[in-house]
C-alpha cells in the first residue's frame, strides 16, 4: 500500500481526502471531482491531448482567436483591462494582447494570480489569492514586462474564459457561474466566453478516447495520483476508461469502469468502498451548446451578446459577453 507523499501540505491532503470521500460516497452514481485531474502529471497529458488529431477543440479556440482577435478587440472600451478566468497556461489570451497593445498599454492579470470570492453578505470582490499579489503586466510586443498593483476601480475590464471550461459545469451551475460574474463586473464590462459547440457523436467520442489511449493514461492518472498523494490502494490495471455521450443532458462523460468486483481502501479518507464489475466512477463532463444557446444564457444571466464568432472545421464558439 502506497503512503501519503510526505512533500504536500496537510491541507491538500485534508481537502483532497474529504472530497474524495464525499464523491465517491454519493448515492448512485460514484464520482471524483474533475479539478483533481491536473496535477502535474494529468496537465502534461492534458496538453499531449490538445494536439492530438482528434482533439480539434484547442485548435479551433486558437483559429478563432488569432483570425478575429482585433474584431473582438475593436468592440471592446479603451482602455481596458484584461484578466485570465481559467484558459490555463494562457497561451492563447495573446491574440488579444497583442490587438489591445496596439492601440493601448495592456494591464493584464494572469489566471494564477486571479481569484473570484464572495466576501460578506452579497459583497463580491476580485481579490488575491492566498499568499500572492495581484500584479500588472504591460502586454506590449518587445518591451519588458512592467508589474505595478491595479488600482481597484479604474478603468473596463474584460474577462477570458477561454478553452471549453464553461463546458464542465452542470448547466445550472454555468448559469449560477454568469450570475456570480455578473455581480462582480460593473456594468459595460466585457466576458470572452468559449463555447464548444454540438457536432457528430461520433467525432465527439473518438476525442474523448483517442486511439493512442493519452485520454486514458489522463483519466486513470486521476486514480494513480489518489494512490500517490491519499496512500490508496487502487489497482490501475483493473479500471478501463469509457467516454459516453448522454444524449438527454448534451454531454460527454468520462468514466473509470471497474472491470471486476474489487475493494478500495483510502487511508486518509478514512475510507473503505466496494465496486461491483462493470460499475463506473463518473470523473468529468463536457456539456456541448447550440450556437443560438449562448445569447439566450447570455439575456438571463444578466448579459448582453454582442459577437459571436464561430469556428466550422470544429464547431466552437467565442461569445463576447458585455454586463447590462
């Protein structure tokens, strides 16, 4: 049996522990939360799958950016600030650095120094993360960087939240998600919103279980990490990954199937469990919209659409959301 890495906080473990124990404890349906997927091992295969032939989405988020950025830009205030809400390494929010720098000094904040909290009563604030500051960085070509705090207050503020993120929230919960962002934004402040859009079932599985098996190596590295970091017991070579379309809720979902009757022990949960054969542990969703979908959420979460691009290789949608 595998002891807890001794290199992680006691909070990690405590925190990872409980929703370990809380997910896979559901009634019905056993699941792992999705965020527990990126570790550093799950990000690297993560990003081996972005480049994958049967991975288009990354691609056509990045042609969309690079072909319309400065159309995106030209609605958008100036001047204007611009924050990461979650497109990962950020290398894709550069096309619309690059078409802001040129026709303004750029303050940009990257996603790892952003954090969205609720503070007392119905106060939402932007705020640092625990332990870092909120730093500027001037996104203009061949010029140093330039940090320096923001002033709270100053200025427009547009938002990215590239990629599909928006995907893996329940659709209620990607309402809820507006909502909460609508609170915090000021009215005429902007969210650039990446949509994956519905396309052939069929396209659809072979991206989320590729034949070179990296979708696989990613999901079951969920379990390998459990072992790693919670001492757990899970035996890899008796789990097969399974990606499924759910029709009703317009999804696709990964899961780990247990390919016999078997028993798990997490020690730092504080857990014992048994899983019959055949029975999954549910450990990702990919919710997929209608194009004419997004406006729609856009008018009841408190936003206006005011572009849309869509990209026709890969179905996929940048949705320039402005707070009314």
């Amino acid at each position: 049996m595998a002891t807890p890495a001794p290199s992680l906080s006691l909070r990690h473990v405590s925190e990872f522990a409980a929703d370990v124990r809380e997910s896979l404890t559901k009634p019905g349906q056993r699941e792992l939360p999705s965020k527990y997927l990126y570790d550093e091992v799950g990000s690297a295969l993560f990003e081996t799958i972005c480049v994958l032939p049967q991975y288009g989405l990354t691609r056509a988020d990045a042609r969309l950016l690079e072909k319309y950025a400065g159309e995106i830009v030209g609605r958008l205030p100036s001047p204007i600030q611009v924050a990461e809400l979650g497109s990962g390494s950020g290398k894709k929010t550069r096309w619309i650095l690059e078409a802001l720098s040129r026709r303004q000094k750029t303050y940009y904040y990257p996603h790892r120094n952003i954090a969205v909290c609720t503070g007392g009563g119905d106060k939402r604030t932007w705020t640092d993360r625990p332990g870092q500051h909120r730093w500027l960085r001037t996104a203009v070509p061949g010029r140093a960087a330039r940090r320096g705090r923001r002033a709270r207050g100053a200025g427009p503020f547009a938002g990215t939240f590239l990629g599909s993120t928006i995907g893996n929230f329940d659709r209620g919960a990607g309402d809820a998600f507006l909502r909460e962002m609508r609170a915090i934004l000021q009215t005429g402040d902007a969210l650039l919103l990446g949509t994956d859009l519905e396309k052939s079932v069929e396209l659809q599985l072979l991206a989320y279980d590729d034949p070179a098996g990296v979708t696989a190596a990613f999901n079951l590295n969920l379990l390998a990490r459990i072992n790693r970091e919670l001492g757990a017991d899970f035996d890899l070579s008796s789990f097969e990954h399974h990606a499924r379309w759910n029709r009703v809720e317009r999804r696709i979902e990964m899961h780990l199937r247990s390919t016999r009757r078997q028993t798990v022990h997490i020690p730092a949960a504080s857990l014992r469990f048994m899983l019959n054969e055949d029975e999954t542990i549910w450990t990702e969703s990919s919710h997929k919209y209608k194009a004419e979908e997004i406006p729609e959420m856009a008018a009841h979460t408190g936003f206006r659409c005011e572009g849309q691009w869509i990209d026709h290789e890969w179905p996929f949608a940048q949705n320039l959301l402005i707070a009314g």
